[in-house]
C-alpha cells in the first residue's frame, strides 16, 4: 500500500489510510448498495519522507484538505468504480506532492529602464493634457 513519489520520497503505509462511502450522484440502484467513493488520508506532518519547507508548501497547496492534525484528506467519488477511485486519489496525491516539491523562483527586483520611465512620464502628461481640456467652454468669442 506504500506510494512512491520519486525515487527518493516513498510514503509508508502507517501514513496512508483509506476509506470508502457511498457516493452521491448517479448510479442507479448501485449508488444505494456499494461504497465506492474513496476518502484518503496522507498524515503529512508527522511524515518522515517529506522536509518542513515541503510540508509548509503542501500545506498551502492544500487548503481546506488539510486537517487541523496536520492530515491531507482527499474524497475521490469521480467513477463508479471503487478501485478507479483509489487510483485516483493516490495521482491526485502524488501530483500534489509532486507541486509542493518545486521550490518557487525568488523574484529578482529590477529598475525599470530610462526609456521606460520616460514613456510613463509623456504618457502620463498626454493623459493629464485631456482631462485639462475638458471642462467648461467660456463664452469670449
């Protein structure tokens, strides 16, 4: 039941849990009988395989899945096959994971260039140079 990530992150299975409800939408007669909807738990802040700026990323990613315990829930009720919707919530998972590995680009500030400032200054005057002529017409002619 162990889930590889990458070659290097593997999840234990003490760190997966899977349970299954019936799920809502169509489906007949069997939507009444078989639980085939999936709710997979990842217990993502006690997990050894993943680095506190990974976990602080995932956990942002994750929004309102993530449990006040420190768990990623997903619910999975996509198909009508129970064993679909495993595999469906284990890529969703990984893909999650897979996202909080990549580290964002820091942004590097630069200065905006003589021309470009120029630009700004003329087009600021032109505009400023419109809005001065509207207004009241006097009567001097």
């Amino acid at each position: 039941m162990s889930l590889r990530i990458t070659e290097d992150i593997i999840l234990a299975d003490w760190e997966l849990s899977e349970s299954f409800m019936r799920a809502s939408g169509p489906g007949g007669q069997n939507v009444n009988k078989v639980a085939t909807a999936v709710e997979l738990r990842f217990e993502a802040a006690r997990s050894p395989a993943l680095s506190p700026a990974v976990k602080a990323r995932l956990k942002r990613l994750a929004g309102r899945r993530w449990t006040q315990d420190g768990a990623l829930v997903l619910q999975v009720d996509t198909t009508r096959s129970q064993a679909r919707n495993r595999e469906i919530a284990r890529e969703r998972l990984a893909a999650l994971i897979t996202q909080a590995l990549k580290a964002p680009k820091r942004r590097i500030a630069t200065k905006p260039t003589r021309a470009s400032q120029r630009r700004r200054v003329e087009g600021k005057k032109a505009r400023g140079a419109v809005k001065a002529m509207r207004g009241r017409v006097s009567d001097t002619d």
